[in-house]
C-alpha cells in the first residue's frame, strides 16, 4: 500500500536528572528536506539522527526538534583562596587606619569574584543512547501515521480509475455510434478516410493501461509518489488527443471529466511518497 507524506511523532526521553522531548513533523516536499531544531551542542548527534530518518522516510520536508524540559540547576561555589585574600587585605586595613571591622559574610558575598556560577551543560554523546531509543518511537508514530494517509489516498485514488475507466467506455461506445451513423451516409471512400481520422484505439489502449499501471503502484509499499505524477501526465496527453479526434459534445464532456480526474490523482500524487 501506498504510503503518505503527513505524519507526527513524538517520545519522551530520560539520561540521569535530564529529561527531554523529541518531536518529528512532516508533510509533503518533492523531495527529502530535514530541519532540525536542537540545543547547544547537539550539533553532533545531527547526522546519526539523518542517517536513521533516511532509512525510514523517502520524501517529505521533516522538522526533528529536541527538547530539554527538566535538568540540574546551576552549580555555585565559593573561591575561599579569594575570600581569604578579602580578608587579610582587610584586616590590614583595619590595623592600619584603626577601623572597626564590620565585615559581614553578605559582604563578601557581593564582592567581585568570590561566587562561581556554572550553567549545567548537558553532553549529547552521553545522552545518544536515551535520544536514539526515543526517536526510534518516534519514527513509528510518524510513519503510521503516513501510512494511514496512504490507505486513505489508495482508497480515493482507486474510485478516480475506476470512474475514468468508465468514462472511456462511454467514449469508446460514442465512437462506435458516430463510425455506424457516417458510415450509413458516405461513400466508401470517404468513410474510409473519416474512419482513420477518429481511430482513437491506440489512445483508448494506452489510458487503459496507464490506469492499470497506476492501480498497480497503489499496492506498491515503496515511494512512488513522482513515477504516479509522471503517469498522470501521460493520462493527460490521452486525453487532449481524444478531445482533438472526436469533436463531439458527448465527448467533449466526457473528456472534461477525465482532465478533471486527473488533475485530483497528480494533487494526491503530491501526497504519496
């Protein structure tokens, strides 16, 4: 079956105190087109995270974000060799200027220098093995999810062929009429004639099999998005040529309703993968 572009996955993900959330969008791109939004330094886990998408998805513009929701605080500490430099400059102030000395430990606290402040920085080669068993989760949410959308496109894709198959018999059935009825009323030599310029067999058995071609790719597990788009455009080139060969009302119709079918299956092709 065939397979969609639209698809959200999304995994939560634990490494010690750090906690985390991975999310995976797409939707429909001609080709595979990847973002990825992630935090400081996890530049290096990018191509691992590619590689395993590759594998999975063919087509579709992806958005892989990562997230870290909850992680140690800030580390603080105190350079006591500071503190007591503080110190001593002090007392010697003191014994010096005769001074009392009121120094408090808020004091020393706001002096310059003597409290250290880290930002807890979370290492992504360490955290690989938690972010990889997630994005896994995630990639099986997203590609059901298309392959939901896929079930859903081979369903209304199927209906389209199977009007348009009709559709060709009726003109097929309107040619035969219009060859009887001229053929009553001209001379052999000029229904001759007549009959080679509305020959439409080969285009009437070319559409049939392109139809076929195309209910055979719906059954199809592997991308065929661009092969489908491809077959609609040929389908297309059929129907002119029938228009231009019978100019006929109840041809025209018909040949209007074809086009219009077949400009829905190349939109829906836009969707498969």
């Amino acid at each position: 079956m065939i397979t969609g572009m639209t698809g959200f996955g999304s995994a939560t993900f634990v490494a010690g105190k750090i906690k985390g959330v991975i999310e995976i969008k797409s939707v429909n791109h001609r080709y595979l087109d990847v973002a990825f939004y992630l935090p400081t330094g996890f530049g290096v886990v990018e191509n691992k995270i590619r590689e395993m998408l590759a594998k999975e998805v063919a087509r579709g513009r992806v958005t892989i974000s990562v997230r870290i929701t909850d992680k140690p605080g800030q580390e603080v500490s105190f350079k006591e060799e500071l503190i007591e430099e503080y110190l001593r400059h002090a007392k010697s102030i003191e014994k010096k200027y005769k001074l009392s000395n009121n120094l408090t430990l808020a004091d020393l606290i706001r002096m310059p220098g003597i409290v250290d402040v880290k930002e807890v920085f979370v290492e992504a080669q360490e955290m690989w093995p938690a972010i990889e068993k997630s994005f896994l989760i995630c990639l099986k949410s997203l590609k059901a999810m298309r392959q939901r959308e896929g079930k859903s496109l081979a369903a209304d894709m199927g209906d389209k062929l199977k009007r348009m198959s009709q559709k060709l018999k009726d003109i097929q059935k309107r040619h035969d009429l219009l060859i009887k009825g001229v053929q009553k009323q001209s001379k052999p030599e000029e229904f001759a004639s007549y009959q080679k310029s509305i020959d439409i067999n080969e285009e009437l058995a070319r559409f049939n099999h392109y139809i076929e071609e195309m209910r055979a790719l719906l059954k199809t597990a592997v991308p065929v998005g661009k092969k489908m788009d491809f077959i609609a455009q040929e389908m297309q080139r059929e129907a002119n040529t029938l228009g231009s060969k019978l100019q006929d009302e109840m041809v025209s119709n018909a040949v209007i309703a074809l086009k219009s079918k077949i400009e829905k299956i190349r939109e829906q092709a836009n969707n498969v993968e």
